[in-house]
C-alpha cells in the first residue's frame, strides 16, 4: 500500500509544503520486541481485528489502566501472506514443522488471519488479562502463549480451560 502524505517543513524562507509517498505495510507485522497501541486503527493489525474483539480488548484496556497496568499490541491481525512467513520462520528456528506448529498455525487454521485473535505484551499486562479478561470474554487460548488471547466465553463468563498448545 502506498500513502500519500502532505509534509510541512520549516525552512529559512518560511514553512514549505512538499507531497511525499511513504510505503505503510498492510500485511499486519508489528516489528519483533515492538507493540502498537489499541487505539492505532490506521495500522492493519488494529483496522481488520473482529469489532468484537476490538471492543472487548479496549475496554479491558480502559480498566486496565485505572489499575496502572497498559495493554499493548504485539500482534493482531495478519494477512496469510504474513502468518505463512511466520510458520516458515518457525520451522526454520525449530527444524521441525512439528514443533513449529505448536507455535504457530497456517494461516488456513490461524484466529489472527480471521482478525479473532490478538497478542498482547508486556506480560504484567498478561497477567492482568489473565485474571480479569473473562469479565469481557477474552481468554487465553493456548498455555504455551502467555500472550495469545481470543474471546472464548461471554463477557463475565468462564473461560476454557487453555489448551496446550497451537498443534
């Protein structure tokens, strides 16, 4: 995707406006170690999230807050193309599609490339939607992935019990 942006820039002579194309990844990827706000819904990772899940995840994060605890991004949405390099990587790291997949489905399998699915950080953050993310339905969804939560019960429901991995 290309984005068209208008830039101001001061010069000696006065402001100076100048149209520049920035290239905006659309694939979903969040840069490694990097997270992005709830409120960023110009990133693809926040734009194509199920508005469910959205709003489950936002207002979890306002209480959240209130308790001195914030909930960032690590992952939402991604594109196939995206989740397909991600189980390659994986595979590669593991050198084995097996132990791979405990980690991460194809993206015909994968709640991230519905949008059902986010990944949060940092793990007090984690630990905080642990123990209260059923009263929005958000639940943790494999026990190997601190991080990986999806709505899995009714606001103020029981969440499953976490299974134990991706595979």
């Amino acid at each position: 995707m290309l984005l068209l942006a208008t830039v101001t820039a001061c010069t000696p002579a006065g402001p100076q406006s100048a149209s520049v194309q920035v290239k905006v990844t659309d694939d979903g990827s969040i840069p490694k170690n990097e997270s992005i706000s709830l409120d960023d819904d110009k990133h693809a990772a926040i734009a194509n999230l199920d508005p469910a899940l959205l709003t489950a995840m936002r207002n979890a994060a306002k209480d959240a807050k209130l308790a001195g605890v914030e909930l960032r991004v690590t992952s939402g949405w991604r594109s196939r193309e995206h989740q397909q390099r991600l189980l390659d990587e994986a595979v590669e790291l593991y050198r084995s599609e097996e132990e791979a997949r405990r980690w991460v489905h194809p993206p015909e399998k994968s709640a991230h490339v519905t949008g059902k699915a986010i990944d949060i950080g940092p793990t007090n953050a984690d630990d905080w939607l642990i123990q209260h993310g059923a009263d929005y339905g958000l639940c943790q969804a494999y026990a190997n992935e601190m991080w990986h939560f999806e709505l899995l019960t009714t606001p103020g429901g029981q969440c499953p019990q976490p299974q134990s991995n991706a595979g």
